[in-house]
C-alpha cells in the first residue's frame, strides 16, 4: 500500500515536471520563431505576420531615414490588438515626427509645425493610456516648449481684468497697503 501510493506520487510529480518541460519547449520554440522574424525584418523578404518584426522593421526603416515606410509601419502596428507594441509604436512615431521636425535646427522649428503638432498627439496618445510612462511626458514638454499651445499664448496675451475694490463692513480694518 505505501508502495503504490510513493509510486503515484512520484508519477503525479514525474507528469507535472513534464508538461511544464514541454511547455517551455514549445515557448522557447516560438521565441526563437519570433527573434528569427525580428532578425528577417532587416531583410527585404521579413514575415510580417509577426508584430514584433513589423515593429522591428519599421524602427529599422525609421533608422535609415526611410520616414513614411516607417510611419506606415507604426500606424499598422497602432491600430493592431497588441496594446503593448501599440503603446511602444506611438511613442516611436511621436519620436519620428519630432525628429523630422527638428532636423533643420530647433531654430526653424516653426517650420515643421504640423509635424510638433503630429508629435504631440502621439505622446498624448500614449500618455492617455499609460499616465506613468515618463519619456512621453518628457519629450512631450519638450514639444510644447518648442510649439505651445495656442489657448496658452492667448492666455498669456489676456490681461487679467481690474478688480474692482469694495469697501469692507468690517469696522476697524483697512483696505489700502501699509
């Protein structure tokens, strides 16, 4: 009787110690998949039915100073169901836009307004669905100092009306400044 059941107990052991060797198998098989289609993406022929060598290929494109092959690959990749590479895609493509914009010098930015603007909007995007996700906030700013904002440029030419001053009820209490 103890026999069977230290032999039970070692089979019950034996077959979890070798489903979870097989699981990890067939993961390491799909990961060496996955780095071969990344690494297939620096090549003309890649296999675009993975998003991560789409997302690879378009950072390479973006490297090469390919813009709108690479633009169209973040946007692919943004309107996709992976949120985490759609997250990653729009803080590059706000990053590619921000680039674009300054390659002539931060002096003509005002230039490339459209393309700050673009920028922008992807680190807002990005912020929008990760408050905590520091570099978009950084480059963000940085966007803003470079085009800001046009309520905040009408804010800052307002003047602030008068106020107009009543006197007070209170007894014993003065109103101008010592």
């Amino acid at each position: 009787m103890k026999r069977s059941i230290v032999h039970g107990t070692f089979a019950a052991v034996a077959l979890a110690c070798g489903s979870l060797v097989a699981y990890h198998a067939a993961r390491l098989d799909q990961i060496k998949r996955t780095n071969s289609a990344i690494a297939s993406a620096r090549i003309s022929n890649f296999e675009a039915s993975v998003p991560e060598a789409r997302f690879a290929r378009a950072l390479a494109l973006a490297r090469a100073g390919e813009s709108d092959a690479a633009v169209k690959g973040y946007k692919s990749l943004i309107d996709g169901n992976r949120r985490d590479l759609s997250q990653a895609a729009a803080y590059n493509l706000g990053n590619l836009y921000m680039r674009d914009a300054l390659a002539d010098g931060a002096s003509e930015a005002f230039r490339s307004l459209p393309l700050i603007e673009l920028a922008k909007q992807r680190y807002r995007d990005v912020l929008r669905n990760e408050p905590a996700h520091w570099d978009a906030r950084y480059n963000l700013s940085r966007a803003l100092q470079l085009a800001p904002e046009l309520e905040q440029e009408i804010e800052e030419k307002e003047e602030p009306p008068e106020r107009e001053q009543s006197p007070s009820t209170l007894q014993g209490v003065r109103i101008d400044l010592p």
